[in-house]
C-alpha cells in the first residue's frame, strides 16, 4: 500500500511540474516571443538594421537606423546628440528597454557615420533635420498611437523643433539633457561652470580658443580633463571604457564644429542663436524634461522648461552629468521608463 501511494504521488508530481511548464511556455515565454516576432518586418534580413531613403534640397541621400524590439503601442525613436554624433552611446537602453517591452530604435542623422555623408554645408540647418526626422517616422510607420521621441543634447533640440512643427504625430516627447536656448546654455557654462574649473586651465583652454587651435592635442586634453570628467561624464579619464573614446572618433567634427563649435565647453556655432524659450508653452504632447545636477546644462533652466509645457514633467538626477545615462543610469531609466508607461496606460499627470 505504502509503495502504492508513493507511485501515485511520484505521477502527480511529474504531472504537475510537466503543466507548471506548459504553462510557462504559453504564458511568459509566449510574451517574450512575442517581442522578438519579426513576422512580417522588411528588416528582418539585417537583423533590423534598414538604410532609410530621404529627399533633400540637394539631393536624395539614405540615413541607417535599427529597430530592436516589437510594441504596436510604444515605438521610441532616439535622437543622438552632436550634431554628428552617432546613435552608438544609445547601447545601454538595451539594458532597460526589451525588459520594459518598449520598441525602440536607433538612428544615425544624415552626416553621422552609418549614415550618407554629403559634403554639403547648406544640408546643416535645424528645418532640414526636422524634415529629415519626418521622413523617418513616415518610413517607420510611427503616428500617435505609438510614436515616442527621445532627443538627448542637440537630439533635445531637434525634438523639440519637431514637437513644434509636427507633435500631432507624437505620443510623447522626452527632451533630454538640453536646455531652450543657446543664451542658457552659454550663460550656466561661463558664469556657474566654468568658475569651478582650474583657473591656469581655464586660462589656456580660452587661449587655445583665441587663437583656434582646435587640433591641438593639449586643447582636447585640458577640456576632458577639466570639464568633460566634471560635467559631461562624472569619471576619470582613466576609467572611461575604451569603446567610448571610438564612439567619439566616429563622430563628424565637421557638422559639430560648424553647429555647436569646437567642444562643448559652450555654443559658439551657428546654434548659438537658437532660441525656443517663448514657444514652449506651444507643445501641448506629455513631455518629460530631464536634468542633472552636474551636467552642463543648467537643471534649474530645464525644471522651468516641464513648468512652461503644457503637460511637462521633470525629471532630476541628483549624480548625474551631461551623459547621466551612465553615471546615475537607475535614476534616469527610472524616470525615463516610468514616463512612458504612464503615457501608455493613460495615466500620465
């Protein structure tokens, strides 16, 4: 009897770990499935990877982009910085966001490195982005229903020049990292930043400036050193990882310089007289402002921007610098991915 009972209990047992299975499979596993379904994607040959055709004043070009994930309700397109930049510092949202189940996509402006590269000054121009970003959600297919855009530094100021032109087509909008003027910008720098600087540093770094010696290697120095470690990302130069000092080779100094200037150490390009402070009020799409205490844009400017946007919210990171991304990452993937899923569920205040 005794054995007889074990037997029975030993099936019960295997029956019921083989239906604790099955219902894993066709529950949580079956989710999971379904993000990474490509069924039916034209990307799917390169792994998502699709070189985008867009039209130009001067011509037709192809800009790259990569989408990673599948949500019919949250699709993120994310704006890099620069200009000339790449969408390469974006990879730590792989981190975060195929947990979250968000969509999301990264994308070289035309310039950047995996995109074309015209030789063609006049292409460097805020309307001209903003157009070429249209063309891209139109070939996404992103609209309203699911159309996220993330835009960190110069990526910020593209977002929200696409926001005042095109926001009927946003679900939301994230301005990361930037502030609504080039005065704001220029004035944290010099009067609050850079009087935290080593004087003898400061003194040969506006020097180099004077004279335009740009390329000189002790210029480039003494700018990460003095400022990048303090307020672009909070480590020593020693400790930055390899790949991001690549990251930085791939970018195109030729639109950076002609539109930012020669560091970030303050405008001096042709964004120097950007200005959007007046027209915030205009953006009427769920927008999140963030900031950090040691970046090198000013937080409390940008805690005034969420204020004077209609349905604004800010977003601080009390460790963080200009790529808080890294150095206070929880904080601000925290606050990033909690704005999106209330703008999804209709929960957003």
């Amino acid at each position: 009897m005794r054995k007889f009972i074990l037997l029975i209990t030993t099936i019960l047992l295997v029956f019921q770990s083989c239906t604790n299975k099955q219902q894993s499979t066709t529950g949580t596993d079956n989710k999971y499935d379904t993000y990474y379904d490509n069924t039916g994607r034209d990307d799917i040959d390169f792994g998502g990877m699709k070189m985008i055709p867009i039209t130009t004043p001067v011509g037709d070009f192809q800009v790259w982009t990569k989408r990673n994930g599948n949500n019919e309700n949250i699709k993120v397109l994310l704006l890099h910085g620069g200009p000339g930049s790449t969408h390469e510092y974006f990879y730590c949202f792989d981190s975060y966001f195929p947990k979250e189940r968000f969509e999301y996509y990264y994308y070289d402006q035309l310039g950047s490195y995996y995109s074309d590269q015209p030789d063609d000054t006049s292409l460097w121009k805020i309307d001209r982005f903003v157009e070429e970003v249209e063309q891209v959600r139109k070939a996404l297919k992103l609209d309203s229903t699911n159309f996220f855009l993330y835009g960190k530094s110069w990526g910020g100021i593209l977002a929200i020049e696409y926001a005042l032109k095109y926001q009927q087509n946003l679900k939301g909008l994230i301005i990361s990292n930037m502030a609504s003027s080039g005065k704001s910008y220029n004035d944290y720098v010099n009067n609050v930043l850079a009087p935290q600087m080593d004087p003898n540093a400061l003194k040969t770094i506006k020097e180099f400036e004077a004279k335009q010696d740009y390329e000189n290697p002790d210029y480039m120095n003494l700018l990460i050193s003095e400022f990048y470690t303090k307020f672009i990302y909070r480590k020593p130069v020693n400790e930055w990882p390899s790949f991001l000092f690549k990251y930085m080779g791939h970018s195109n100094s030729e639109i950076y310089t002609l539109m930012q200037g020669p560091s970030e150490f303050g405008l001096s390009g042709t964004l120097l007289q950007w200005d959007r402070e007046n027209d915030l009020k205009d953006i009427y799409v769920p927008t999140l402002v963030m900031a950090a205490k040691y970046d090198e844009m000013d937080p409390e400017h940008l805690k005034w921007m969420a204020d004077q946007i209609q349905k604004g919210r800010y977003h601080f990171c009390p460790n963080g610098s200009h790529f808080a991304m890294y150095d206070d990452q929880e904080n601000y993937f925290d606050g990033l991915i909690k704005f999106i899923h209330d703008v999804d569920k209709g929960q957003f205040k």
